[in-house]
C-alpha cells in the first residue's frame, strides 16, 4: 500500500504543479488580452476561451489533490462526541459519498464531451468536448484519490484531515 500511496503522491504533485502552470498561463493569456484590446485596439479571439478551458483544468485538479490531502472543510461537529471507530467509519462514507460524486463527473463529463465531439469552437479551432475534459479528468484523479483514501483506512494506515495530519508514504 506504501508503494501506491507514494506513487499518487507524486500523480498528485504532478497534478498540483499542472494546476499552476494553468493558472499562470491563463494569467498571461487574460494579460496578453488587455494588453491587446486597450493598448494595440486589436483582440486576441482565442485567449478567453483558452482562459476558461486552462481554468477548468486547474479547478479540478487543485480539487483532486484537495481531496487527497484532506485540505477540503467539512462539517464534522459529530466527529468531536464519537469514538474513534466511529470517526473511521463516517469517514469512510464521507469518501465514498465522494467516490460517487466522482462517478457522476465521469459519467456525466464524458457524455457532455461526447455530444460536443463534433461541435468546433471558432476561436481555438479545436473540438466543443475540450471544455468539458476537465471534468473527466477531475473526476478520475478524485476517484482515484477516494479510493486511496479507503484504502489506507483499510490498512490502518493515516488518511489527511483538514486541520489534522499530513499524509506519511515512507
């Protein structure tokens, strides 16, 4: 389990450091269309839709790894009255509630994709389903991160908490 947990530690730093290359790109690409728009009177037709799609991407991969690091704020009020096998416990169902909303942004992501595969954005050149492959994406690293999340917890080994622990993969 060490050796998966190690190896989405570094899916997840990937991801994170992805997320900030978007982020930074799309604060270039927003500056580039300022600059353009008030200063040249021209305007670059590709830098929002570009912005939006990078700004989808970095949402959810920053979620995904999130999800992982248990950096997400959560409501846990009844977690302070119970015992600790009862934390376990609702906190497996919390990652499985999860799970399945992960499900849901594939399932649905990848439906979304498919009926805009044939649709073209003018401005990129590029197919309609480019806007909705970072729900997919994001989806796929959240299941997979709430999986590892459940697997961990199986083996006994520590799962993040907001507020609480890092994550150990020694």
């Amino acid at each position: 389990m060490k050796s998966v947990a190690r190896a989405l530690r570094h899916v997840a730093r990937l991801a994170l450091w992805l997320a900030a290359a978007g982020l930074v790109l799309m604060t270039v690409f927003i500056t580039g269309q300022v600059i353009a728009r008030y200063i040249f009177n021209d305007s670059l037709v590709w830098s929002e839709p570009a912005a939006v799609i990078l700004m989808g991407w970095f949402i959810f991969l920053g979620a995904a790894v999130g999800i992982r690091e248990g950096y997400h704020l959560s409501f846990d009020v009844l977690l302070y009255f119970l015992p600790s096998g009862a934390k376990l416990w609702l906190y497996s169902i919390s990652d499985l509630v999860v799970l399945g909303f992960a499900a849901g942004m594939v399932w649905f992501g990848s439906q979304l994709a498919l009926s805009a595969w044939d649709v073209k954005l003018p401005s990129l050149g590029i197919s309609g389903a480019f806007d909705f492959l970072p729900i997919v994406g994001g989806g796929v690293l959240i299941a997979l991160f709430s999986l590892e999340r459940l697997a961990r917890r199986a083996a006994g080994l520590p799962t993040a908490r907001f507020g609480e622990t890092d994550l150990v993969d020694e």
